[in-house]
C-alpha cells in the first residue's frame, strides 16, 4: 500500500540492526507523511537483491531526514533478509477533505428530502383543497342550559360573560 515498504539509502537498503520506530518517523516525514504507525524488520517487504551501505541507525525521531541521524556503515551481518520498513501514517488533509465531503454529501442529503417532502405537502393541499382557504363559520351551544347557538367568538364572549354575571 502506498507509505508502506522497504527502506533504501541512495538504491541501497537499510539494515534492520538498531531499527525502531524513532527512525521510522523520520523516514515517513521525510517523504511528506505525518509520520509512522509501524516500522518492520526481517525484510517484511521483500528481500533486497543489493548490497547495505548502513545499518545502526539511531535517530532520536526530531531528525529532518536519515542523514542527520547516527549510523554505522558496518554492515556486516546484514543479508537480504534484513532490511528495515514503514508503515506511515496518511497524510491528515486527505483525511479531513474525505470527511468534509462525507459531510457535505449527508447535508445535501438531507436538504434535499426535506425539498421533496414539502413539495409533496403542497401539491397534496393544492389538490385536496384546489388551492383556497376556506373559512367557514361553526355554530356550536353558546349555553348547554337553553340551546344558543352561535359563532366560535359569540360562544367564548358568552361564556366569558356569564362568568363575570355569576360572580
């Protein structure tokens, strides 16, 4: 997968003696990454088919490149079977601009049902009701002891008077 692979100096490999995740930062920063999730040995990604020029290496993991390291060039016991990897971590813009989409992409979403839905309830109104309100007067008892009958707003006045007559 791609931040992921065999470490090379110059086309030549990196001996795992000494390698640990220190040294795996600095490599993964090194190529535009936040840095490493893991670091590998025994050629987990394949063997090399050339000779180490480094091993040992030592960075503190606040390094620029590989460079500004400590290492030795003793390569003795290195064999292809030996040589140092990185998992790095993906890069966080990426990341964010993935999820900002998701985002965008579930706020539209919704945005757009809701649209429909209110489309509907409108053409629904302007079916059943062919687009006009209408109004109409409800006779109700105004008194349930003798039978008025009369508009909603004759039936609240009359009962908010016959309160104040019974007071």
């Amino acid at each position: 997968s791609p931040g992921s692979g065999n470490v090379y100096i110059g086309g030549h490999p990196v001996c795992q003696n000494g390698w640990d995740f220190p040294d795996a930062n600095v490599v993964c920063r090194n190529l535009g990454y936040i840095g490493a999730t893991d670091f590998t040995i025994g050629s987990f990604f394949g063997l090399s088919d050339t000779y180490f020029k480094v091993s040992n290496v030592e960075c503190r993991g606040d390094e620029n490149n590989m460079s500004e390291c400590p290492k030795s060039y003793d390569v003795g016991g290195c064999t292809s079977g030996t040589v140092a990897g990185v998992y790095c971590t993906p890069l966080v813009s990426h990341h964010v601009l993935v999820k900002q989409r998701e985002g965008a992409v579930i706020g539209l979403s919704i945005s757009v049902a809701f649209l429909v839905f209110l489309l509907f309830t409108l053409v629904f109104y302007i079916q059943r009701g062919r687009g006009e309100l209408k109004m109409k007067s409800l006779k109700l008892p105004t008194n349930m002891m003798n039978n008025r009958t009369g508009t909603v707003e004759n039936l609240v006045g009359a009962d908010f008077n016959q309160i104040y007559a019974n007071a």
